[in-house]
C-alpha cells in the first residue's frame, strides 16, 4: 500500500492540531519540517502523536557526525517515528542518523534528490545515484525522491530495491499521484491538502491512491508490502 503522509508545514500550533485532527483518518504519517518547529517547538509532536500516527522530522539534517547525532537524538526523544537527512555531506554524518534512528527503534530516509526546479542544478549528473548508493551501505531505511520526476524516482527504485521511498511533490509543485503512486512507498503532499478549503476532503481524495503500490508494471521484482 501507498501511505498518504501529510508534509505539514504550517505556521502556528492550533492550525497544526485542528488539520491533524480532521485529516488523521485519511493520513499514515505526518512530516513536520521547520516552519512548525521554529512556530511552535519540538513539543507540538507531543501533541500531535496523540492522534496516534508515526511523526517523521523533516530536518533535512546535513551537519558534521556529532551535531548529525545530537540533532537525530531530540527528535528521537520528542517521540518522533523517523528522521530525513542529506546524503551529500557522507557517510559518517548519515551514519550518524542511521545509527540513533535504528537505536530508538525509529526510521532514517536519506534525500537523494529533491522536488523542487531547482534539484536538477547539482542532485543529477549521478550525483543522487551515489546517494542511492550510500543508503545501501549505511542500512538506512529509504530515501527521499521527486514526485515531480517520476522517471528519476523510478530509476532511483531500481538502485535500492525494497528500502523504502517516500515521494513529495504530490500537489502544489505539481506531481502526478496516479503516475507516482505505484513505484513509491510513500506520497507526501502538502500544501494541496493544508491550504484546502476542506482539509479532511483533499486528504480523502489523496487516500485513493493507497491502492496503487505495486501495480507499476515496469518494476522487475515485487515491491515490500
């Protein structure tokens, strides 16, 4: 199944509960990034896991080791799920978050290339394939790839196999769910279900394509379940 995660990117901590709270049923996850952190601090994931979905932190963490590691260890400690890091700054520094995700019993998904125009300056060119690459070699859980680039992301698939993909994109910067969806493990949509109307009606729409996962049929072996 396609998980339906909710990137919510909102600015103050009463908008980030009472969306929580509508589009919950609809969602498998939410990704907190920093807007609401630096709004609202880390304590708002206390009262967000309430709902009881895994949280992800969306720190994007791109630091030497030791600064990697103390960040990785807050979000651990605030009752986080998972944690996104960079790969471009090496091993050690995604080690780093590797290895403190895994000891919470929590998830690291490493960026291999980003959604936004602007990616394909300096994440093309094999630049992500190397990326792919070290995700193997550290044990980390899955990596970050563009909904808006579905044939990079399906490339990108067939360097790490079953590890996990989480896709953003979807909506607003204009990435197609329907031609994601079945390559993915994860689509992250954002703006178009918090910037909507009716919150909990987006997030519905979106959950359609939970049936998607593995019917791409250009994949050459089964996808994890």
């Amino acid at each position: 199944m396609t998980e339906v995660i909710l990137a919510l990117d909102v600015g103050t901590r009463d908008a980030a509960v009472s969306i929580a709270e509508k589009t919950g049923p609809y969602l498998d996850a939410i990704k907190i990034g920093y807007p609401l952190v630096l709004a609202a601090g880390l304590t708002i994931a206390d009262e967000l896991s309430a709902g009881g979905l895994p949280l992800i932190a969306d720190f994007k963490v791109a630091d030497i080791p030791n600064t990697s590691r103390l960040i990785a260890e807050e979000v651990f400690s605030h009752g986080f799920s998972g944690i996104i890091c960079h790969g471009f700054v090496g091993r050690d520094s995604v080690l780093a978050c590797v290895d403190t995700a895994h000891d919470h019993g929590g998830e690291c998904y490493v960026v291999t290339e980003m959604s936004h125009p602007g990616a394909v300056d300096f994440f093309h060119g094999g630049i992500a394939e190397r990326i792919a690459a070290l995700v193997c070699e550290t044990g980390a859980d899955g990596i970050i790839a563009p909904a808006t680039r579905p044939e990079r992301t399906q490339m990108l698939r067939t360097l790490i196999g079953t590890r996990k993909i989480l896709s953003p994109g979807v909506g607003a910067q204009g990435g197609d769910p329907s031609a994601i969806a079945g390559i993915v493990d994860g689509i992250i949509v954002g703006r178009a279900i918090y910037e909507s109307a009716d919150p909990a009606g987006a997030a519905q729409q979106y959950a359609q394509f939970r049936s998607l996962r593995g019917t791409n049929p250009h994949l050459p072996y089964p996808l994890r379940e």
